[in-house]
C-alpha cells in the first residue's frame, strides 16, 4: 500500500517523505469535514475494486487528518491494524506527531 503525503508540514508525516509504503487495511469514509486536512491517502490504483463492498468515495481514500475544534485540536489516523505497524519507526513517528500536534506543538 503507498499512501501520499498531502501535508509534508504537519508534525504526524514530515517525517515520511512524499509517501510511504506500508501494510494495513483501508477505510471507506462517507465524508470529511470540510475544514479537515488531510494529511495522508491510499492510492486507488493499489486497492482492489473487485473486493467486497469495494468503491471509491468521492473523497478518495484518505487515512490520517486532522481539524480544529474550538480551542482544540482533533487528529485521527485509520492506521494501526496490524500489530507489526507498531514496530516500525516510521509508524510510531507518525503517532507521536499527531500527538504532539493534539498538544499545540506545530501549525
């Protein structure tokens, strides 16, 4: 799976390069707030349209963003499914940005 990295900035994926290949599952989401920013997306072209239930949203597949809620900061990442993510740097990186972001660090 190669995800693209949509926002090189943010502390959760400026660590990964302009993608990243890695093993996991995706998911299909309906929508997005429109203030959302999306940090990382599955390519459609390494996803199997034949699998059941398969189809390509209108917002394509992204997997990590984030968003303001008031005076706070939400981030989400669909990744973590397989227990081997968890041994990877790259992975654990990824997390702690997010985290670190959720606790004001970075824009």
């Amino acid at each position: 799976l190669t995800l693209e990295v949509l926002d090189p900035a943010h502390p959760a994926t400026r660590h990964l390069g302009s993608e990243w290949r890695t093993t996991d599952e995706v998911y299909l989401f309906r929508e997005l707030r429109p203030d959302a920013r999306i940090l990382l997306r599955a390519r459609a072209a390494d996803l199997d349209p034949k699998a059941p239930g398969a189809r390509v949203p209108e917002i394509g597949f992204p997997l990590a963003w984030c968003h303001r809620e008031g005076e706070g900061r939400v981030f989400y990442t669909a990744l973590g499914h397989f227990p081997s993510l968890y041994e990877q740097p790259r992975f654990i990186a990824h997390l702690l940005g997010g985290l670190r972001w959720v606790l004001g660090e970075g824009s």
